[in-house]
C-alpha cells in the first residue's frame, strides 16, 4: 500500500464517521425523544472527540509528505485534508474545547434571551463568544491563514477563497442597485394580495412531497420529516431533507422543501467516484446556498413554476381566493419589507446579509464592542429599511449564527444568491424552452443541467471555479441584479 | 486523576459510541432510505473499528491493573471491562474480520434461500459460519472461557454463567411437563375461535401506544415505530420500541408492542447513576427476555388485563366478533401447534427453543453437519411436535441467527421465560391484589415493582443472581411451568 492509498483508506473512515455525526444531528431535530438531550450531548462529544483526533491525527502529516496524488481528484483530496490538518492544528486544544463548551451552552442563552427581548441576558456570552473568535481568528492568522486578515481567516472555513474586500466590494455595486428597486417596487401603487385561508397539514406536507418530486428529489436516497426549522442533512447516498408546517402560510412550507431540494440535490447529485473522500460533499457554503436559491427562487418562483404550482394548488386545497396563474405569481413573489431574515423576500434578502457581514465585521476587528451592537444593528436597519426595530426579537437576536460562533457565514448566503443569479443565466442559455417544462412542473429538466455543470464536481473545483467552469464567465452580481429588476419590473409594473 | 477514574472516563466515551452504534440500527431498521444501504455499511464497519479499538486499547490492561474501584458497582465495572477485553483479546484480528465480512454476506444469502426455500443455496455459507464460529469457540477456550467446553465459550457471551450442561438438565424436566400439558390440551376437544377481521393500522397503532402508555413506557425518553421485525434499542435515556402491523392480526402489533414495551422498560428503569458505565445496560440477553416476556406474557395475556384489553379493542375497532372478556381471553391464549417459532404460545415456545439448543450444540461440537441439518430438524420437528414439515422457511431456513453467527443465543429465549415464571411468583406474593390493576390496565405498578426489583440493577449483579435477589429464591423451572399447567387448565377445561 502507497502513502496515498493508506492515507485515502484512513480518510474514508472518517469520512463515514463524519457522515454518522450528521446522522445524529438529524435524527435530534426530527426523531430524537426530548428526555434524551443530555445523554445526546455525551453522544455527540463522543463521535467529535473521534473526529477532532483523527482529523489531527499524528500519521496524516507523513502520509501526506509521503503521498503522491495518482490523478487530479487525488490531488485535491490531499490539499483538502492538508487544509483541514493545518487549521485544525493552528487552533491551541484548550481554546477548541473552550468554544465548543461555551458556544454549546450560548445557543441555549441566546434562546432564552430572543423569548425574552432580553439582550442583556446575552450580552456576556456573546462577549465571550467573540472573544474566543477573535482568539481563533489570530491563530490562524499566526498559521498563514486569511492573508494577514482575522475576518478572512474566518470566512475562509465557509468559502475558501472569498476575502471580505472582494465581498465588500460586491456589496457596494449590489447595494444601490438593490435601494433603488426597493423603492421603486413600494412607491408603484401595486399592492399583491398575500395568500389567506387554513391549509392543512397533512395536505400541505403531501404537496410538498410532489414538489420535491417535481424538482427531481431522489426519494431511494432521501427522506422529507418535520422539523422546527428546516435543514437538509447527509451526503453520498443519503441526504435528508426537512421542512415545517404554518398552517396559515403554506409557502413556507413549499419552498423550504424545494430550497431544501436544492442543496440535498447538490449532495446526491455529486459523482459516486468522490463518495467517502473529501471531494464528497459540497465544496462550500457558498455554492451550496446556489443550488438551494436558484431551486427555490430563479425556478421555483418563477412565472413558468408558479403557473403550475396554482394548478396544484387548487387540486389540493380547492379554491385558494387568488384569481389565476398571474396574480398567483405576484402573490408568490409579494415585496414587503419586514424585520426578519429568513421571511424575507429576494429584493430585501440580500440587504439583510450586507448589514450582518458589515456588522460582525466590525465585532471581529474589534471596533464595535457588543454592549453596542444592538445601537448599531437599529441604526443600520432604519437607514436600509426606512422602519425601526419594535423589539430585539426582531433585531440583533433574531439569528442563532453569532452565538453558536458563526461569524464569517452570513455573506455565504449573497454569495449563493450571486451564484445563483450566474447559473440561471447560463441554464436559460443551455435549455432555452426552460419555462416550457416548468410550466408543465417538470423542473427536473434544471437539475439535470446543474447536476452536470456544478453538481457531479463535489469539492473537486474551488468554489468560483466550479461556476465559472459551469457558467463559462467568472461569477458576478450582474446576472442577479439583472434578474431581479426584469422579474419584479413586471410584476410590479415598473 | 487515579487509574479507575481514567479508565472510566474512557469507558464513558466507549458507551456513548456504542449507543450512536446502537442509534445507527435503529435508523436502518425504521427511516433510512433504501438506497443508503451501500453506504450505511460503510459507516456501521467505521464505528464497530473505533469500538473494537477502544475496547482493546492497549492502555486498558494498564489501568486495569492499577485501578482501584472505590464500591461494588466500581469493581463490577471493572470485571466486564477486563471481561470484554480479555474475550475479545482471544479472538484473532483476521478470524474475527472474517467473521464479519461472512456473517454481513451471510445475512442476505439466508433471507434468498428463506424466500425460495432453498437450502442448498444456504449450506456453504452456513457451513462456513459454524467453522469460524467453532474456530472462535477454541480460541476462547484456549484463553480460560467455558470452562473447555465450546459451546459455553459462545453461550457465555449472551449469558454469563449459564452452561449447556445445566441447561440441558432444566429442559429435560421441561420438557415432559410441556408435551403433557400440549397433549391435554389438543385433546381436550376446546377450540377457542380465532380473532377474525380487518384492523385498520392507524387504529391498530394508536391502541398500541395506550398499551405502552398502560405498562408505564416513558414516552419522553422513547418513541414507537414501525419495522419489519420489531425490536428495541438502546439505553439510558433513549429506549425507543418498533412494533410492526398485520391488518388481519392486531395481536401481532398488540404484543409485539407490549414485548418490546418490556425490553425498552428494562433499558429505562435502570438507575441513572451506571448510565454510560458498564452497567448501564441490561445485564444478559436472558434476565433481558424475563422483562419481554413477564410484560407479554403472565401481564399482558393475564385474564385480568385481557379482559381490560377487551373493552379497549371494542371502544377502538367496535363489535370484534368475540362474545365477552372470557372468549377474548381463551382468543388471545389460542394453543396451536405451528412452525414458526415467533409466532408460538406459550405452550410450544419452549419446545422450538429446545430443538433449536440440541441442534446447534451438535453443529458447534461437529457431530451433525451442516448438510444432515435438515434431516436432522425434520425428524425432530417430527417428534416433538407432531407433524412434518412442509417447507425449509418453516423448517431450518425460518430464523435469522444462525447466519449471523448466533449459536449459544436460542436457549436464553427460555432462559427469559424461566425467569419470568420465577419474578411473577415473587410479583403476585409481592403484590396481592395485582389482577385488580391490570384490570383497570394500572400494568405500571407492575413495572414499579419490576424497575425496583430487577431493573434498576442494570449490570451490578450477574443474571441468575438478580433474579435470585428479586425472587428470595434461586431461579428454577417450576414457577413457569406451575403458570402454564394453572393456566391452561382453566381456559382448556383440563
């Protein structure tokens, strides 16, 4: 046996290891009695504590000295477990297991502080939380990683390769742009009227499962159960998805399931060849936040999609109070400006992000303390959304990601929306009666291309060069921008 | 730190994998898509290497020996550790590989000869396992297990300190108080009418979850699911039960339930102070079959509580077709000679067992081979029960266990009915007017009982000796048999 095939067996192990961890994190948000969280907690140090020591384990560092890579994939597969090695290494043992056990307890205190409206009851854990950040940010900094650049060296875990100049740059040419939409959209007189009515469970959760099925959805591999908040879970040949039930508001349901879709998709659709090594899931956060927004909003909330969803829509529910296929599209992509990220729609989405990725910017470099975070999060808000914050619920503690440390994570999702503006511009060129089979629900047409062009790939391209490779240009915000102001000129009539 | 305090700290890591082991099956049996079945495969050979590593970890020997444990439950915990070690110490690393890799190809060419009772198809497989299970036999010999003999070597992994000798002496003074009692019966010229009908599932499956709810089941620390053979899995503060649903046949989903129901008991009542230790699980597949059997059997199929279940059944399916409590309960207690040991009374159950017991100690001992095997279980099926067999699935090919390796594993089924017997002697003297709750469906003060005589111990004594602390009195056949012979009078007229 070679250095590289020892090196390759020893990694597919903890590759299924890996896979068994995320098991266990499904199986707690789905299946999981409530009595058994402490004991699960034990469980899941367990499995991480195997993980972290393989991950760091002594041998890679010969092996990988030792190993000579057979191929291209073969050559990716130990630059990644090299970068895995070294940033793991670069991060003292005292302070992993320190965050691990303060950003465990953080998420629930974080919790208990947004049912509340009780910012101070988070504030001294988000201090600590950031000060282990930071603490991190400067080892690897110290280990050559982020260029010299504490935020970078963070980003560089969720998108490899993005630096926050380059998205800061980005932002500036998005952000006008955006602004000026937003405004013209609320300032047209046009007012589409949101869905009303009851919408039962059982019939919501049926639709959604035709959805999923529609998009191509490989139910051998896969399953769709409840969850609080929805998440799709797994690689290889099994990768769950999740999705929950408002019965006054049956979208919520339908398109996180198909946004849902769109990142399990992207996992199965990744060449069986990469199962088990590292080119084995996908290559970022970045461009998996692609596949599940061009799934959920370029194609799922298209006029094409849309037309045949009110088809179904009526098949399931009878009659839902909305006139015809046009005026369900314009209920579907309705533009109003809320306090909350994840309700948003895709004109004011992204304006979320920037403030996020401006603001935690800041916390990491020090130049912002927390005890005025929530002053900075409600000045930014109104000067971007014209409203002012009514409780913190609402504002700086509506997103779990900074307590549980996930700082360098939010400018992923622009990115995926960014990407994603790229690939449909290209799906529309390479499949140009698109709209044809949409129409008829058959939006399994568009994962078969990106399984092709982005999907089957892995972690075998870096994140930008597997776009640029399926789009044929190197991704900018254009296309997004381009798109959002032709679909929503014409449904607000701009 | 002390030596015992190490070696308990890692031992609390090894039972926490072991569960997500024991987590993993659960998901394979009941949600996992049937397209990951590949892949799971992968993953279950990665978590039994990380527990076969840990549980031969070289430094084991080293805190054993200077490990000092500070009370009994300490030093119990030591023992099975040193036990587990040593045991597997025995087994050579590629015998037992091989093992595995066999018996994992095994079970799929058992369930293909099953399903087109094909025995020539089985035989070299199964020819091959008893070799490797007889080569792992001396080897534990050879290292100071069983006491010479090989089929205790095997027998002492599932029930420490039974022996084929004391066994075989029980079940010969079984054996003709069985056979008289079944020749009585079918001679007694009652025929107690089957249930007949359809039993929609979700009714079916909503009574199951009041039968659990009826023995106490803490559905905060478990859930009820469906499988295709039911099981329970687990421990500490995650039992969760699988029952499955013949809609013709709701007693197969009824007990199946209240049998796992017994099982899952056990796994919960233990005393949360040996969770993650050694003892925290139930201590031999024997005193674990007591719990199954003492739930389904002398409570569940009780004049008492059938005749509450009665009531229950006609509240959910209406008219059932049966005249009163007393019909229902000569119904649920039907005696019918049958093939199929899973599907047996109480009456024929042990009568399986000890054919299954004298066959594979002569196929362990090498004095039946695996060619004459079902000559051999023909005539015998003969003998004992009456009749010939009419197909291999009914015969030979019907249970799983042998193609995985399980020989020593049949006898402590009886070995639980035995125990049964023995605690509900102890539980009536215990309990005087018992009928009068499980006539109300109050089955949970039995499992009070039960929990504080039996099941909180988890693994601090050694099988029979927890039985014999429950009862006052060592663990003999008669109670079980007294039970039968008391209680088939009555329902027979004998």
């Amino acid at each position: 046996m070679t250095a590289f095939d020892r090196l390759m067996a020893f990694q597919r192990e903890t590759e299924a290891l890996a896979q068994i961890a995320g098991r266990l994190g499904w199986d707690q948000e789905t299946m999981m009695p409530r009595g058994a969280a402490r004991q699960r907690g034990e469980e899941m140090a367990a499995i991480e504590g195997v993980l972290h020591a393989r991950r760091t384990d002594p041998r890679l560092r010969d092996w990988l000295a030792k190993a000579e890579a057979p191929d291209a994939a073969g050559a990716r597969a130990l630059d990644l477990i090299g970068r895995t090695l070294e940033r793991t290494a670069c991060i003292p043992a005292d302070l992993a297991s320190e965050t691990a056990r303060v950003t465990s307890l953080a998420q629930g205190i974080w919790a208990e502080a947004r049912a509340r409206d009780d910012v101070a009851h988070f504030l001294p854990t988000l201090a600590q939380v950031i000060g282990l950040k930071r603490d991190a940010a400067a080892a690897l900094v110290a280990g050559g990683f982020g260029g010299g650049d504490a935020y970078d060296a963070l980003l560089d875990d969720y998108e490899p390769g993005a630096t926050a100049a380059g998205l800061a740059a980005m932002f500036g040419r998005m952000r006008p742009r955006l602004v000026a939409l937003r405004e013209r959209i609320l300032g047209s007189g046009v007012h589409p009227a949101p869905l009303t009515g009851h919408f039962a469970e059982g019939r919501q959760l049926g639709l959604a499962r035709d959805l999923a099925t529609a998009f191509g959805y490989d139910w051998s591999r896969g399953r769709l159960d409840l969850a609080v908040h929805p998440f799709s879970s797994g690689s290889g040949d099994d990768a769950r998805i999740t999705t929950r039930v408002v019965e006054g508001d049956p979208f919520n349901c339908l398109y996180s399931t198909i946004h849902e879709v769109g990142h399990a998709a992207y996992e199965l659709g990744i060449d069986p060849i990469h199962a088990m090594t590292p080119l084995g899931q996908g290559v970022s956060m970045g461009v998996h936040e692609s596949q599940s927004r061009i799934y959920e909003n370029q194609l799922g909330r298209s006029a094409a999609f849309t037309g045949w969803l009110y088809g179904r829509m009526r098949d399931v529910f009878g009659d839902i109070g909305v006139a015809g296929p046009e005026a369900f599209f314009a209920t579907v992509n309705r533009v109003t400006p809320g306090f909350i990220r994840t309700e948003a729609d895709e004109v004011h989405y992204n304006l979320h992000i920037m403030m996020r990725f401006d603001l935690e910017r800041e916390l990491i470099a020090g130049r912002l303390a927390p005890a005025d975070l929530e002053d900075a999060w409600n000045a930014r808000f109104a000067a971007d959304f014209g409203a002012a914050v009514d409780r913190p619920a609402h504002g700086m503690l509506q997103d779990v990601h900074w307590s549980v440390g996930l700082f360098g994570y939010f400018p992923t999702y622009s990115l995926g929306n960014v990407y994603a503006g790229c690939l449909h511009k290209a799906l529309r060129a390479a499949i140009p009666d698109l709209d044809a089979h949409l129409a008829k629900g058959e939006a399994r047409v568009a994962t078969d291309w990106l399984r092709a062009a982005v999907q089957r790939h892995g972690g075998l391209y870096r994140p930008a060069e597997v776009i640029e490779r399926a789009c044929g240009f190197a991704p900018t915000e254009a296309p997004l921008l381009d798109y959002l102001e032709a679909k929503f000129a014409g449904i607000y009539r701009l």
